[in-house]
C-alpha cells in the first residue's frame, strides 16, 4: 500500500507534457514479461510512469508461462524468443518456477538464452530520504550465468545432491571486462572485485 501510495503521488507530480518530454519520431518498441505473483501490477506501474513521463515507448506484452516439452520438462514459449529477436530491448517483471523435479528456474533460462551475463545494479541515495547511509552511489555488476547459476546438479544418492559450481575464464575475462567498460563509459573512478566465496 506504502508504495502504491508513492507512486500515486509521484504520478501527480510529474508534469503531463506528453511529446514536450521527448521527439515522438523514433518511438522503441520494447517487450514487456509482466511475470507471476506481483508482477502484473509493478510492470503496469512502470508503464504509467513511462506515460506520465512521455517517453516514446510502446510495450509488447509476452507471457512467458512455461510449455512442456516432449520429455517433460518445461520450456519457455517461443513468443518470447520472437519478440526479442524483433525489438531488442526488454523488461521482467519477477518469474515463479515450476513446482517438480527437474524445473529449471525460468529467470536462469533466459539468462541463458539472451546470454544475459551481467547483472548491473545501481545504487544511488536519493536526496530527502533518510536512509542509514548516506551519499550512497554505487553500481554492483555480478555474473548471471555460471557459478550455482550454472544448474548443474543431480542426486548422488537418495538424499544427496550435488550441485557443479562451474567457473570458467572466457566467463570471468567477459564480466571483468564489462564492469572496467561501465567504469570507464560512465566515469567510475574505481573497480573492486568482490567474491562471496564464504557461502558459495
């Protein structure tokens, strides 16, 4: 409710100026995966945002429920390969897996498939919110696809799973690489290499 309320109220904020924001001549088409549980709401919320900003971006809605393959197991929908392919640019809202042995998580499937390798997280302190720290601008820029990320597992003995975490070099080089580019495109003065070997 708190953030419904936020929104609302930020939507009341934001000038209607429509066209006036932005050139309407080279709209984007971008896909939008609305997901399961909240998401249908929070991707709604982004698109009122968007509107109310008058950026130049129609949505493609694609939902990505699971189809099961000939040897059980689910797969994502082609529709959803088809209308990347066509506007390169997408927004997810949070996917649920499916309940069963043997279900890949849906959010590692389309990291795969889009070679998403690099999650990129901003964090900035937002001026007129009290938070515990203070002046925080920061962006963290993790591998997506290997490590546990990797889904290779299987049971040993009944009882006992094994799960592979695979680390590869062309894999490490790819994102270390990637992060020194943002570094220096958005003129980050520092990188540091941060591991959570402890728990994984």
């Amino acid at each position: 409710m708190a953030f419904r309320r936020a929104l609302k109220r930020l939507l009341q904020e934001i000038p209607n100026q429509g066209s006036r924001c932005y050139s309407t001549e080279a709209r984007q088409m971008v896909t939008m995966i609305p997901g399961d549980g909240i998401g249908p709401e929070i991707s709604q919320s982004v698109k009122d945002i968007f509107s109310a900003a008058g950026a130049p971006v129609d949505w493609e809605d694609v939902d990505v429920t699971p189809v099961k393959g000939p040897d059980g197991n689910f797969r994502l929908p082609p529709k959803i390969f088809d209308s990347m392919d066509r506007t390169k640019v997408g927004l997810k809202g949070p996917l649920a897996t499916p309940i069963g042995k043997g279900h890949q998580s849906l959010n590692l499937a389309l990291r795969k498939a889009f070679n998403l390798y690099a999650n990129v997280r901003p964090c900035k302190s937002i001026e007129g919110y009290k938070t515990p720290y203070n002046d925080v601008d920061l962006v963290t820029i993790r591998e997506n696809t290997e490590g546990e990320y990797s889904g290779i597992e299987h049971v040993i003995v009944d009882g006992v799973v094994q799960s592979i975490k695979k680390i590869t070099e062309e894999a490490s080089m790819r994102v270390a690489e990637y992060a020194f580019a943002y570094a220096r495109d958005n003129n980050r003065d520092t990188v540091t290499a941060v591991h959570k070997a402890n728990i994984m």
